[in-house]
C-alpha cells in the first residue's frame, strides 16, 4: 500500500525540544506529526509501552515522553550516557564543571595533552562500564558541544573521531556546564522508568506485545551518493547492510502481527518499498530537513519514506485523512498546514 506524497510543514525550531545528542537523520522533524497520534495510542492501552529499537538522539521518544519505553542502542558509550545522567544527573553536572575546569582553560594553547584533544584522547582511553559514568558522561557532553558540528560519531572501534568545531571567527565552540545542567536534569525527570539497554535492534522488537508502539530510525539504506543519502549508512560499527534492513522489516512484520503499532523510517528507494509493500505496510513518501551540515545550503529537505502500519497515528489534519489519500500509487502533492 503505497501512498500519496506527504508534504509536512517544517515546524519553527522555537517551537520544538532539543535531545542531548545530535545526530545526523536525526527525527525532531517529525515530531509534532507522530506526538499527539502515539501518546493517544498508548493512553488506550494498560500496560502500553514505547519502544525505541535505534535510540540515536531519542528525539521521538523524548517529545512523547511515555514512562514506560526502553531504548536500544548498539553503541556503548551512548547508553552509558543515557543512564548517567537518568541515575545520577546530580553528579553528572558535577563531573561537567569538573571537565569544564580540566580541558575549557587549556584552548588558548592547544596540544594532544589540552582542550578538545585532551577530552577525545581521556574518553578513548576509558572503556564504558556499561553503568552510570558521570565522567565519562560530561566528557562526551562536552565533545559533543565542542566538536566539529555537535555530532556523535565513532569509529568501527568505539573510539571519537569528531575533530573539533570552531566558530566561524576561528574560535573554540563553548561548552558551558551552568547551562547544560537544567536539560540534564529535564532529562533525568523524562526518562526516570526508562530501560536504555546495550543491544541489538531485533531482540527489543521482538519482546513487542499487543499494546505497545515501535518507532524505528535506522541507518538509511544506501542510494547512491547522487541523492545523498550515503552518509546515513555508516553510523554503526560494521555499517547497516541489506541483511539487516531484511532482518529489521521481518523482525517489524512480526511485531505488527502481533498487534504492535509499528512507525518506521528509511530512504524512499524502491528496494525499502518493496520490502514493506509485501509484507502489508503503508508506504508514504516525504521529505525531512537534514540539518547536520556546515553549509546551509546542504541543510535542505530531502526524499524520505515513512512505514507503518497504522497510518492514523501519524498526525494530519482531519480533513486530510491519511485513509482518505494513501489509496493507490499517485504521487500527488498534499499541502498541510
């Protein structure tokens, strides 16, 4: 079931939230159109939960902000971070003065052993515990306020490899520990009964039950650098291979099966569809704003393809039921709001 061509408005940044982390197909844009449709949904349901099974900068989960959601996440040092600061946020603003202190008053005279460098070279060097690090946490923070972009990138070891970021006047991004510590404790309070977990992608879809939602943001499929869309396929060790989008839209299938809600987005290339539209998904393209470029004139909408397998809780306007124009395979232009 291919649909009609959604144009989604872009919502003005005042009017949005901001994760922790920034990551590149980051999903705040979609927000505002999946908030109201998912919280209603598990609000019918005792015992509903929110699953995020590629938790990235959990934008998505964080605006619909459900108590009981578990997000998965394959990358070690990001978890370790999610539950550092939702277990001990207190102590986590402490460690961020204290990194402040340690790497913010070397920049004037920069080495491997100061800075920005200094911070990456401490955070290499450490491992994750796989529990609550509040130094390791702040150092991360402050890598990412830091680095090249505010990105969150490591390399097929684990280790950072952002470089640092500089203003347009070739002076240090700012990090400031005053500032961060009300989004971490924001944070803290949102995400209190969540389960972050260490994993892969298929176990946490798997254990979804009747009631619950799944909103799945992976590592696009590669189509080509001509759309640009190449750079979304490396942000795991070891890449997101068409093994693993077939694994991913089996594992989603099973899930719907069983009565799950199921909300998943990936490149609009005609392999994605196909393997949605055989296994009885609604396929709606539209396009997002990648907003992870230096050059703004990269910060442009781009092809996107929206799967699920209910269609309703994806928010339009009431005169523009989804019901009403996901029929066929015309791909005419809707203009909400």
């Amino acid at each position: 079931m291919h649909g009609a061509l959604l144009d989604l408005p872009l919502v003005p940044p005042e009017a949005q939230l901001h994760p922790l982390i920034r990551f590149t197909g980051g999903k705040t844009w979609l927000v505002p159109f999946l908030r109201t449709g998912i919280r209603q949904r598990l609000a019918a349901h005792d015992g509903a939960r929110y699953l995020e099974p590629f938790a990235g900068g959990i934008a998505v989960g964080l605006y619909i902000g459900w108590p009981t959601t578990i997000a998965t996440d394959l990358a070690p040092g990001l978890i370790e971070l999610y539950r550092s600061v939702q277990r001990a946020p207190a102590d986590t603003v402490t460690a961020c003065t204290a990194v402040a202190d340690d790497y913010c008053l070397s920049d004037t005279h920069e080495t491997p052993a100061h800075g920005y460098y200094g911070a990456r070279c401490e955070w290499n060097a450490s491992k994750p515990n796989g529990r609550v690090a509040p130094r390791r946490a702040a150092i991360l923070l402050y890598m990412i306020a830091r680095g090249y972009n505010g990105l969150y990138r490591v390399n097929r070891a684990g280790a950072w490899n952002v470089p640092e970021g500089r203003k347009a006047d070739g002076t240090p991004m700012v990090f400031d520990p005053a500032a961060i510590g009300d989004d971490l404790r924001v944070f803290a309070a949102t995400t209190a009964a969540w389960d972050f977990r260490c994993g892969d992608f298929e176990q946490t879809i798997d254990e979804a039950r009747a009631c619950d939602t799944i909103f799945a943001d992976p590592p696009y499929t590669d189509i080509g650098a001509q759309q640009a869309t190449r750079m979304f396929t490396g942000y795991t060790p070891g890449g997101f291979n068409s093994a693993d989008q077939a694994r991913l839209a089996n594992a989603l299938a099973r899930a719907r099966d069983r009565g799950a809600v199921v909300v998943h987005t990936n490149a609009d290339a005609p392999s994605i569809r196909d393997l949605y539209s055989v296994r009885g998904f609604w396929t709606l393209p539209t396009a997002e704003l990648r907003a992870v470029n230096r050059d703004a004139k990269g910060r442009r909408r781009k092809p996107c393809l929206i799967v699920t397998s209910h269609p309703e809780v994806i928010g339009l306007p009431e005169e523009e039921s989804i019901a009403a124009v996901s029929v066929g395979t015309a791909r005419e232009q809707l203009t909400f709001g």
